[in-house]
C-alpha cells in the first residue's frame, strides 16, 4: 500500500539548506505493523510527516494505494488524510474544555457527517476502546492511558487503513504503555496498517519490523520474528 521510492526532503531557511531525508526508499505492504527508530534529529519527524501527507517531498515519490502522493496540493493532501489516514500524537493533542464523546465526534463535524450518527460512531468506538460509561468526562478527569485511548478512538473515526502514530506512549508510565501496544495490535489485527514512531527499543520490538534512520538514511530494515 506505500512505497516510497528515493524520498528527499530539504529544508531551505534562507542561505541554509539542511538535507533532513537523503533518499529513502522502502515498501510497507497493507497490514503491516511497522516501527521507525533512530537518534534525534535523524529525520523520522519529516518522515512522519511525509508518510501522513502533511508535507511533500523535495524529490522521490510516494505512492499510497497506488496514487503518487509526492506532487499533491494542499487540498489534495487534505482529501487523503481525511479519507485513508489516522493520526496518534504524544501528547494526546484533546480539546481539554470538551466531553470524550465530542473530542472523537469533531472528525465527522467537518467530514459532513450528521449528529446522530457522529454519536452512534463515536459511542461505539470509546466503548470498544473499554471507555463506554465515561462519554461525559472531559480528558482531565481520565488518566494519560485512558486519554490516549481517546486520541486512538478519535484516529479510527473516519475508518482509516493506515494508522500513524508518533511516539504514541512517549507520555505513559510501562504498564500504560503496553496496554496501548496491546490496543495497536488489536487493531493491526482487524487489518489496520499501523506505523509507530519510537524512542523505546521495548515498543520496537512488539512490532513485526524495525525501520531504522540514521542522518536521513534508511540504514537498517529489520524484520522481527
Ligand atoms: P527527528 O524526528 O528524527 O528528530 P526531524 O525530522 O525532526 O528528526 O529532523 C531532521 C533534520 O531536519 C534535523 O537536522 C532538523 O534540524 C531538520 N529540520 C526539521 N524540520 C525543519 C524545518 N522546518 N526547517 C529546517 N530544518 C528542519
Ligand atoms: P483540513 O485541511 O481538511 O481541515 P486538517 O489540516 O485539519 O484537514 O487535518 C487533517 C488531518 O491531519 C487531521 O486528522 C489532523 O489531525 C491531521 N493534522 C493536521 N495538521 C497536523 C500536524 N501539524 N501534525 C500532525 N497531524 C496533523
């Protein structure tokens, strides 16, 4: 399903230019579950970025589902995040004033959606994620587990085949976090793509294979089993 092939990004302020992905190349087939590691500062964010149609790249293509990606506009890139990709942050990214029920029903506000039906989705997935009778709290009476476990619900509001998720449990103490894997799995399960960047080697090796960069190289593709 992605297939990226000699993947360039640079950076431009003003005389300087930083070549943050030197040419990446690598296939992730559908139902993959995938972790991409490396130092700071090695280009997995811009990776990310690329891969969830946030940004385009300088040079090289990216095919998803077969569509080249890599010379989209904006409102094309919109249309597929929107329609193909959810996104899972460190930090939970929640509107803190908001019930769980709103939160994960905001998606299908701008996706058209009617409220009776926002709600039965919405409902039906906080319970899948074990947060049914909790629809009325807002994301400061839950704990962090329990908060990225509505940042999750809210990913998969739209029905996304492709799951990206930056350094998802970055924010959670061990148990927590593999409570959160063990959510990943299930999805990756029910055929979910999922890719996970991660600083926990721990994380990495729950997946079924390891990307590793290193100054915007790819120099390792591990496949764990
Ligand atoms: P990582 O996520 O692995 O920490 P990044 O993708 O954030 O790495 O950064 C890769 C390189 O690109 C770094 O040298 C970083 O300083 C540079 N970089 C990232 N974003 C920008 C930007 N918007 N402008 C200029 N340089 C950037
Ligand atoms: P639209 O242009 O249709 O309003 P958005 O720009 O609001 O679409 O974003 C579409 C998707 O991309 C959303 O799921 C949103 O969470 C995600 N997104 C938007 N901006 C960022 C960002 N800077 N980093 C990560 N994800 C983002």
């Amino acid at each position: 399903m992605i297939e990226v092939v000699d993947l360039k990004k640079v950076y431009q302020s003003g005389e300087i230019a930083v070549e943050a992905l030197k040419g990446i190349s690598f296939k992730i087939e559908d139902g993959e579950m995938v972790a991409i590691v490396g130092p700071s500062g090695s280009g997995k964010s811009t990776l990310m970025n690329l891969l969830g149609c946030l940004d385009i790249p300088t040079a090289g293509s990216y095919l998803l589902d077969s569509k080249d990606v890599s010379k989209a506009d904006d409102n094309e890139l919109a249309e597929v995040r929107n329609n193909k990709i959810g996104f899972v942050f460190q930090k939970f990214n929640l509107l803190a004033r908001d019930s769980i029920l709103h939160n994960v029903e905001t998606p299908l506000i701008y996706a058209g959606i009617k409220k009776k039906e926002r709600i039965k989705r919405a409902t039906n997935l906080l319970t899948k994620v074990g947060l049914g009778d909790r629809l009325d709290h807002n994301p400061n009476e839950i704990s962090g587990g329990q908060r990225q476990r509505v940042a999750v619900a809210r990913a998969l509001v739209n029905n996304p085949s492709l799951i990206l998720a930056d350094e998802p449990t970055g924010n959670l103490d061990s148990k927590t976090e593999a409570e959160i894997i063990d959510l990943f799995h299930e999805l990756n399960q029910q055929g979910h793509t999922i890719i996970i960047v991660t600083h926990s080697e721990e994380v990495a090796r729950q997946t079924n294979r390891i990307i590793h960069i290193l100054d915007g190289e790819l120099v390792k593709d591990e496949v764990i089993g």
